[in-house]
C-alpha cells in the first residue's frame, strides 16, 4: 500500500487556543482509491482536511503529496498540485451563472481557448445531469442543485485528489443514488477523500475507511476491517444514528 | 519660555485635546463594537453638537453658565434623537451591511454638514465659557540656591480648561458605571456578544441599536458643547475629530473600552506635544502613516488583543 | 448565443460614436462639459474596476488621481517635459503609488482596507501641503497654454480638448471592455462573489487583487494626468477625501460593476451639482442625498437596475 500512496501526513496536529482538535494523525491516502473519513461529529474531520488543503494551518506535522513536502504551500498552490476541494457548508458564486461557476473553476487550468473551456465545462455539467441549467443563477438553485455544481466545479479541474466534505448532506435519496453512481465512475482515475456521515454510502463506496476519534485515528483498513472493529463499534458504529 | 515649562504647557493642552477626543471617540467605539458599524458621519454630529450649543446659547441670554449647561443637556439629546432616527430610517433598512453602512454614513456626513451649511452658514462664531478665570503656573527649578520657584510668563491654563478634564472624566466614569449597572447596559453587552442569540432571547435588538448609534452621537456632542467655549462652532469643524477619533479607536483597539481611553490621552497628549516640536502637517502625516501602519501590521490595535 | 454575445460589442462601439458625434451637435459650454465628463469618467472607470468589478471599496482613490496629475504637472513645469512623456511620469507615479498602497493596505480586508487606504490618501494630501514650496499647495499651480501642445495641436482649444478626451476615454472604455470579460476580468468577478471560494479553486486571490489594484490607480492616474493637461491646472483640492468620494459615489449611481455605469454616474452627477451649485453653495447636499437614496434603494445603480430588469447581458 505505502508504494502507491499519493498523499501521507506525519504527525499532524492542530491546537486551537489550548484545545487539541487533532493529534498526531498519520494518514495514507492510496492512489486512485476511494477512501472515507468517519467519526463522530467534533471528531476534527474538517479541521484535518482543511490542513490537507491548507485552508487551515497546522499547528505541527508534515503533509506530503506525491512524496513531497508541501507544508510551506499556501491553499491555492495545493490546489494547483490537483487537489481539489469541495466545502462543507455549501460555497458557490451565488450571483454567476451555473456555467460560469464551473468555468471560474476550469479556467485556471484550460486557460484562454473558450471553446475548449465550453466543452470541458460542458461534461462536467452533464456528468452531474446540471446541463439542463447551466444558463440560471448558481444563487436560485436548490441546496440539493448547489451541492451538485460544488461537485461538478471540483470534477471539471479533473484532479489527481479530490476531497469532499460532507457532499450528501441534505440530498434527496435519488440524488444520493446518483452520488454514488458517479463515485463509482471516478474509480481508477481519481483518488477520492471522502468525509461522510451516512454509513450506507461510505460502505457502498469506500475502498478503505480511516476512521477518527478525539482527533485521533482510532482504526483503518478495508470497510470490512472497520466494521470489524471493536474499537470503532464502542466509540461510533454502535451509536444508533449510524 | 524655556523648554521645560513650554513642555508643561503644551501637555495640559494635550491633556484637554485627550479629553475632549475620549469622549468623542468613546461614541464611536461603542457603536463599532456593539454594531459593527463604522459611523462616518460621527464628526458631523460633534458638529451638531457644537452648533445646537451656540444657538441655545445665543437663544437664552443671561448669564453664559445658564445657556451653557441647558446646552448640555439639550445638545446631546437633539444630536442623539436624530442619530437614533438616522439609524431607524437609514441603517436599519440596509441591515448594517459593511459596504452600504459607510457609504450611507458618507451621504449622512454631507447631508448634515451642507445643511448645517445653509442654515448656520459659514461663519465660526463663539460660546462664551460660563467661567474663565486665568490660572497662572508656578515653574520650579534648581539654581545656585537650590529649589526655586518662579511664575514664568505665559505659563498659564484657564479654570474652564480644568473643568472640561474634570467633566470628561466624570462622564466617562458616568458612562462606565452605567454599561456595567443598568438594565441597558446589560442588553447593550448581550447584544454585543452575540447578535442572533440576543434576537434568540426576545431582546429588541433593533431598539437596543438605536440607542446605542443615539448614545454614540450623543457622547460626540457632550465633547463638542465642552469644547466649544475654548474652539468656535463652524460648520467644518468634524473633520478633524473624526480623523482622530478614527486613529483612536483604531490603536485601542476596535471596540475595546479601555484602549479607547487609554489611545485617547496617548494620542491627544502627543498631538499637543508633537505640534510643540515638529510643524503640524508633517506631525499630521507622520501620525496618519504611523496610524496606517498599525491598521496594515496590528489590525487588533496596539492595545487590543488578537481575535480567538 | 451570437445575438447574444454580440450586443455588448454593438453597445460599446454605439457608446463610442454617439460620443464622437456629440461634438458636432452640442454648443461648446456643454462640448466643453462633456470633456470633462469623459475625463472623469475615465477616473470612474478606474474606480470601478476595483470597486465594481473586485469588490473592494478602496476611500483612497484621490491618491492616485493627484499622483497622475502631479506627476504631468510637476514634470512639465519643473523638469520642462513636453506633454506626451510628462503623461508616461504621470500614469507611472500613479501605478508606483498603488503598487506600494496595493501591497500594503491588501493585508486588510473590509473595513480596514478602507480606512487604510482613507489615511494613506490623507498622508498623501498632507504630503502635497507640505511639500507647498513646489506643489503651491491648496492654490496649487497652472500649466501655461503654450506648454499644452502635442505635435503643434494646442489642447486648449475646443475641438482638440474633446478629442484627445474621447481618444483617452475611448482608450480605457475599449481596454476595460476587453478586460472584463477575459480571463482575468472573470477571475476578479469570481473574488467578488466569493473570494474564499475562488482561493479554493487554486487562484492566488490576494495576486488578482493587487493586479487589479495596479490597473485601477493607473487608469485613475492616466485621468488625473489627462485632467490637468487638458484643463490645465493642478491643484490639492484633487487629492482630498472627497475626490476620493466622487468615483464611489459616481459608480454607485451609474451601475457598479457595469462598463457604462461609470459614465452614466458622472454624467448626472457632473449635471445636478453644475445646476445645483448655481443655486446654493451646498451643493456637496445633492451628493449626500444622492448617496443614501442610492444606498437604500438602488444599490444597483443605474446600469445595474437596467441589467436587472431589463437587459441581463449587459456587460
């Protein structure tokens, strides 16, 4: 597994005031495999991967992409890397169009030629089924719609990590289907980091399961391994809400 | 005059600058740190306040005291009614939206400033001080017969000068007491704190800030119908305790009390002290620099502290 | 979709003729006003690329139009520079100043950023009083008609004056027209909508702004510069407060974040202070009302309510 990591982190901490949100987390992302987060709500889910995508400065620890250091990078220069993040609480242009949402998030990659951006922005479009509206504000969609065009403006920058915090949140059961339909076809081309709180698509879609406790990691492996677990069944898979 | 007593000269004029900028820069810290709000017509209601005491003043005849202290009392309430209204009709309608607040605020500012203009014109015109008795100051010094003291020539304040520091300090120990006792004051704090969780409670936040932007502009205009008998009323005369007012409340600490005072007797100390020794324009761009820096490299002021 | 993306062109070269033809129609009072508007507007435009177009309400803007000015005026009179490089020095100084501003006041956000940039330009006025000796301070100075000369055309005179207004004018309406819709235009609008979001999507926000704020001071720079050539006086009244003001205000009233909001701003408000300003010494009374009315009912402004409304591809 370590050969084909694409993203590790060593020790990484972060104290806010005195409180300990994470602690010394070591964490292997496998290329091109979905792996999910999980644990129980103030687990420092979030807070670890704001420190991936350095939204949120870590107070101590090493973050490596593809075997390089890049705790020094600023959260656009990680992105550049391909790491693509999409927020928990949703985050869009609320006053562009839904195409130009997306082509806000292609462009720094497709650069100047419009028609190529128009078909790159196009497909992402299609692929989330937003073609239908590409033409309306991003600000009058639905929660639903606009949690979609977060995913779609993360697709369209095609990258090499995509993280996801909490993207079913507050979907209908058929756009959750279809969330999990269109991980399964990221498969192989996109390593996916997944924060996620409904178990059912976290076991339908999830190669590995990292999960957290106290800010710390409390047990990995294959869903399999985790349901297995002890330890995690006491500290979260027992608790009902699961 | 030699140094030494030029110095002490010049710091009780500073010390007077302080108290009178405590007071107006007071009003604006409460209103920033309750509201948000950055209140950029808050000079033009230190302007009010000067002119409402000059006309009650003129209006009453008799002796100066009687005019002065009904100015007192009727300049910052008129001055606090109309903030309070400014709030309710302006303010309150754009939802104290950063942008359109200091925009709106800048309209305010011309709005009462050019009126002012047409009704009060353009002239400075003076209040007489209700008592002016003239202090002079001892210097002592060591000479040839050891500790001497002497009465140097044009060392001198006025027992008005006195009385404005005096007054300062009473109101602001007025106001203190008041934030911290009053049933108002509890509201203010709670408001304060956390403004969806005061709503929360049945607090009638909208009315809790139109007493406190009231209070803001009221404070302003206690400062000016204290400076008045020493400086004249004049249409233009907010532009320069606003600019200081701004740089105070910013070194203390945006919202934070205590700084505020504590910037205001630093800054009105050192504006007297400063102009002693360098010309008042360069002194001016080298605060307004200096001010800029703080804001750029210590947004929390030098005396606040930092957010989280 | 060609329809479409064709009337913003069709609407900024109409824009552009209709100024032209102006000239020909107008008597030369109002000839003479509109140079003058147009000049402004170019100010505006500045303004409003930052303002309008980033999202940042920078009260400070005076600085960079005195920069332009004293830079031509400074330069003309006192190194003796013929106008066309006396303009460079202008529009340099003005690009230097928001650079250093720029850098500075950038690590501020919101209200900050604007009483920063406020008392910047108010240690930049100060500055000019100070330096009295050479800048004649409040009174300021005069640039001789003989000096105002480009390739023996004497920009005094009526037509030369509209002209050379509408070339620069033309200049930054085509130039920002071009920039507000290429890359760079689109990642600025982003950062207004949402700045955050835009740094997440991998662009280095805080670059984009400084860029932009480059290219409003000089373009607020080449108006300062073009003004004082063209009307041939510097003075320290156009680096106080309210000069820093006036573009805000106009923005706000033609449209922020619209190509002809700018215009349409100065346009009017040139018109209600001229009007005004024969009836009352109050005249800065208009400005205020016009600024709250605006604020709690057309925050939009004029262009921006008409885009709502009416016309959605207005640029």
């Amino acid at each position: 597994m370590a050969a084909v990591e694409i993203l590790k982190t060593v020790g990484l901490t972060k104290t806010y005031a005195g409180l300990k949100a994470n602690t010394d987390v070591n964490f292997v992302l496998p290329r091109g495999k979905v792996t999910a987060l999980i644990g129980p709500n103030g687990a420092g889910k979030s807070t670890f991967v704001g420190m991936l995508s350095g939204r949120t400065p870590a107070t101590s620890g090493d973050v490596f992409f593809e075997g390089r250091n890049i705790n020094a990078l600023p959260a656009h220069k990680r992105i550049q890397l391909g790491i693509a993040y999409t927020f928990q609480i949703t985050s869009v242009f609320a006053g562009l169009s839904v195409h130009e949402n997306v082509a806000v998030a292609a462009r720094r990659i497709a650069g100047g030629d419009q028609s190529a951006l128009n078909a790159r922005v196009g497909e992402a479009l299609a692929r989330v089924g937003l073609s239908e509206r590409a033409d309306q504000i991003a600000g009058d969609l639905s929660y639903g719609h606009q949690r979609v065009l977060e995913i779609a403006m993360g697709l369209v920058q095609a990258p090499k990590i995509f993280i996801l915090d909490e993207p079913t949140q507050g979907l209908s059961d058929s756009e959750v289907e279809d969330f999990i339909a269109l991980i399964g076809s990221l498969a192989g081309e996109t390593t996916v980091l997944l924060i996620e709180h409904n178990m059912s698509v976290v076991m339908r879609t999830a190669d590995f399961i990292t999960v957290l406790n106290n800010g710390s990691v409390l047990a990995r492996g294959t869903p399999e391994q985790v349901r297995a677990d002890r330890h995690v069944q006491a500290a979260y898979l027992g608790t009902p809400d699961a | 005059m030699e140094f030494g007593p030029h110095l002490l000269l010049a710091s009780l004029e500073g010390f007077v600058t302080a108290a009178i900028l405590a007071l107006t820069a007071m009003g604006l810290s409460i209103v920033f740190g309750v509201m948000r709000v950055v209140n950029v017509a808050h000079g033009e209601f230190y302007m009010l306040g000067a002119v409402i005491a000059w006309w009650v003043a003129s209006l009453l005849g008799g002796h100066p005291a009687i005019g002065f202290v009904l100015a007192l009392v009727v300049a910052p309430l008129v001055v606090g009614a109309l903030a309070a209204v400014a709030d309710r009709l302006i303010l309150q309608r754009i939802n104290y939206d950063p942008d359109r607040t200091i925009v709106a605020t800048i309209g305010l500012l011309y709005i009462i400033q050019q009126t002012t203009l047409m009704t009060f014109g353009p002239e400075a015109r003076p209040v007489e001080a209700p008592f002016n008795t003239r202090l002079a100051l001892p210097w002592f010094e060591f000479g040839d017969k050891g500790l001497t003291m002497f009465w140097p020539w044009g060392l001198s304040t006025t027992s008005y000068k006195l009385f404005v520091i005096g007054a300062a300090v009473a109101i602001l120990l007025g106001l203190w007491l008041f934030m911290r006792h009053s049933r108002f004051g509890l509201l203010m704090r709670a408001t304060q704190q956390d403004r969806e969780t005061a709503l929360a409670f049945g607090i009638p936040v909208d009315r809790v800030y139109a007493w406190v932007f009231g209070l803001g502009a009221g404070l302003a205009a206690v400062g000016a119908v204290l400076v008045v008998p020493i400086q004249q009323a004049h249409y233009l005369m907010g532009q320069d305790p606003l600019l200081l007012s701004f740089i105070v409340v910013i070194i203390g600490g945006l919202g934070s009390l205590p700084g505020t005072i504590i910037a205001a007797v630093l800054i009105g100390m050192s504006d007297g002290i400063i102009s002693v020794f360098f010309t008042p324009t360069l002194a001016k761009i080298i605060a307004t620099l200096l001010v800029a820096m703080v804001l750029v490299f210590r947004p929390q002021g030098l005396l606040g502290r930092r957010a989280q | 979709m060609t329809g479409k993306s064709r009337a913003p062109n069709l609407m900024v070269f109409g824009v552009l003729l209709c100024l032209g033809l102006l000239f020909l129609v107008l008597p030369a009072y109002h000839a003479g006003n509109l140079a003058r508007i147009m000049v402004l507007a170019v100010y505006a435009m500045g303004y409003n690329l930052l303002f309008g177009y980033t999202g940042l309400l920078s009260l400070g803007h005076a600085m960079f139009f005195a920069a332009g000015m004293y830079g031509l005026g400074l330069s003309m009179t006192g190194w003796g520079l013929s106008p066309v490089p006396a303009f460079a020095v202008g529009v340099g100084a003005a690009t230097l100043a928001s650079a250093i501003i720029g850098f500075l006041a950038l690590r501020t956000r919101g209200v900050a950023f604007m009483i920063v940039t406020l008392m910047f330009a108010q240690a930049g006025y100060l500055v000019i009083l100070y330096f009295g000796a050479y800048t004649r301070g409040d009174e300021g100075f005069v640039i001789q008609q003989a000096d105002r000369m480009i390739a023996g055309i004497d920009l005094s005179g009526d037509a030369a004056r509209y002209f050379t207004a509408f070339i620069l004018f033309a200049v930054c309406f085509l130039g920002l027209a071009w920039l507000v819709r290429a890359p760079f235009g689109r990642t600025l609008i982003a950062i207004r909508e949402n700045e955050e979001r835009a740094q997440m999507l991998g662009y280095d926000t805080t670059m984009y702004k400084l860029r932009a704020m480059i290219v409003s001071g000089a373009i607020s720079g080449a108006a300062g510069a073009g003004y004082a050539l063209l009307f041939g006086y510097v003075g320290a009244t156009f680096a106080t407060v309210q000069y820093s003001i006036f573009p805000l205000l106009w923005v706000l009233l033609g449209g922020a974040g619209t190509l002809i909001g700018p215009l349409v701003g100065v346009f009017f408000m040139f018109y209600l202070i001229d009007i005004s300003s024969a009836v009352t010494s109050a005249y800065m009374l208009i400005a205020g009302l016009a600024l709250v009315l605006l604020t709690l009912f057309a925050p939009q402004g004029f262009a921006g309510e008409l885009r709502k409304r009416v016309f959605a591809w207005l640029p």
